[in-house]
C-alpha cells in the first residue's frame, strides 16, 4: 500500500477539493501558497508542488492548469482547468468579467468609519515596479462591498467583497486607501500600529492577512438544453479566520462557515464528480439535498 503523503498542509490534497467535475476543479487555497511559479521561488511554497499531487491522488490524465491567481496570504477558491479547453473556456470567461468572484475581509475599522451599510469603489489603479497605487491616469478597478458585522468591543468590522475587475491587490489598496479600513494583517498598505483595543482581545498572527475567496461562481456546459448552467463554489472559512470572527464578536452565516456548491443558485450534492450526468438524471428541480459533511473532501479520501 502506498505510503499517504501529506504534502498539502497535512490534510491531504484531496481534502482541499471542493468541487470537481470532467472539466474544472475548485480548491480551497491555504495562506502562504504562492498561485504563480515566479523565478526564485521556494518550491514548498508554489502551486506547482499541489498540482503534482492533486494530479496523483486523484489519478488524473492531465495535470491542472491554473487560469487565475490569488496572493500568496488570501485563503479560499482557486479555480483550475482540467484540460486545454476548459482552461480557455475559463479564461475567456475572466476576461470577459462574467465570473463572480465574492472575498471575505476583516478590517481595521469600526461601525462609526462606513457612512452607509454599502456601496462600490470605482478608483482606477496603477502598477508600477510592483506597487500598486491609485492613479487617475490608470486602469480600471472596481470593487463592491457590503458591511457584513461589526464588533462591540474592538474597531473591527467583517466586509463582504465583490471583485468586478482584478487588479493585483486591487480590495487591499481600495480598502485601505478609499474606504480607510485596511485589512486586518495587511502591513503593505497600512503601515499603522494596530488598536490596542483589538490587541487587548485577540493575538493576530505575524503575516496573516484576513482575506478569504469566500465564493466563486463561473458557466458550465452540457450537450442537451438548455446548454449554459452556472455551478456556485462556496470555499470553507479557515479555522483561525472563525475563531478571531467569535472573539471579536463578528457573526458569520452558515454558508461562509461550511462552504458549499450550487447549480444556478440551488444547493447541489457535495460528493459528485459528474454533474452533467447528474442533470440527465434528475434534473436541478428535483435533486434531494445531501449533506454538506459527506461532501466530496470525504468521498476523496476513501
């Protein structure tokens, strides 16, 4: 019997799968995985290591191709292509901006700093020898975001984020400069000291961001109509990120806790591998839910 490798955090890599079908996975990224094999970079750190072992544990034909990224410190789901086609397929649909891509954020900023419970940021940005600042002059970058909780005892609020376009650190300098609620453990942005306040609470991590791909959703294709479906990846909150929420007292849904998947917004089975099948045989109006803890992570791992 092979020996069980524990190269992806030691949970296994197949615990980190959220969603698979023939065409697309969807993994829920650790911090500190660098998603872009750059020059110089420490292997145990990259992408590349877990694609090598996503392609062994599930016995893949082809091993996955990234067709986005995410920073190194942001958590949640990363999607990836199974084959040359799905890849360009997925591109396509990024670059076009019809993927919906939802963040999760602490921030250093209490109840009293957000004028209103919503709004978008529209400030273009600009790249410039690896800082990303604002600039009149530069690209567009637009950013919805929600006031999700905010807590009692600290200066500290939870935002739900919706990325319309993808600048690099696009929501970090948005948060930090626009709104002034930088993220919590983001000292690129916001070189002030954090609150006593919220010292006095919580001990925050050397280089953790608070920021978590919390939700992702992206078109999928059958052979029988109607053709186009929408498949919706919710990726598991971090432990750490739902104990700081519970200490601070900011409340979080169910859904952002647990994660799940939906076809065209209904809840689907966790633990299937075939959804077009699963469209011939059942249909979207007549599956029978299942439950979330027996999601694919487990079905994997037997």
């Amino acid at each position: 019997m092979a020996t069980r490798s524990f190269n992806f955090i030691k949970q296994g890599t197949r615990a980190r799968v959220l969603y698979i079908d023939k065409k697309v996975i969807v993994i829920s990224k650790p911090p500190g995985i660098v998603s872009q094999l750059l020059p110089n970079t420490v292997e145990n750190e990259t992408l590349d290591r877990i694609l090598s072992d996503l392609t062994q544990k599930l016995q893949l034909e082809l091993r996955p191709l990234t067709v986005h990224r995410l920073d190194k410190p942001t958590t949640g789901a990363l999607v990836l292509a199974r084959t040359p086609e799905a890849a360009r397929d997925l591109s396509q649909q990024f670059s076009a901006r019809t993927i919906q891509k939802t963040y999760l954020a602490i921030v250093r900023a209490g109840r009293e700093t957000f004028e209103k419970d919503n709004g978008e940021i529209n400030s273009p940005l600009t790249l410039s020898e690896g800082w990303t600042r604002l600039s009149k002059k530069g690209v567009d970058a637009r950013t919805g975001w929600k006031l999700a909780a905010s807590s009692n005892t600290a200066p500290v609020s939870l935002l739900r984020l919706t990325l319309h376009t993808g600048v690099k650190h696009q929501l970090r300098v948005h948060l930090a400069n626009i709104l002034k609620a930088p993220i919590l453990g983001d000292t690129l942005h916001s070189r002030s000291k954090l609150s006593e306040k919220i010292r006095n609470i919580v001990n925050v991590p050397d280089n953790r961001l608070f920021l978590h791909s919390s939700h992702i959703a992206f078109s999928r294709y059958r052979k029988f109509a109607p053709r186009k479906y929408t498949v919706g990846v919710t990726a598991p909150l971090p432990v750490d990120f739902v104990t700081l929420c519970a200490q601070l007292g900011l409340a979080l849904d169910d859904g952002d806790i647990h994660g799940g998947v939906t076809v065209n917004g209904e809840p689907a089975p966790c633990d299937l591998t075939d959804y077009e099948s699963w469209w011939e045989s059942r249909g979207i109006s007549t599956y029978t839910e299942q439950r979330r803890d027996g999601g694919i992570a487990s079905k994997l791992q037997q």
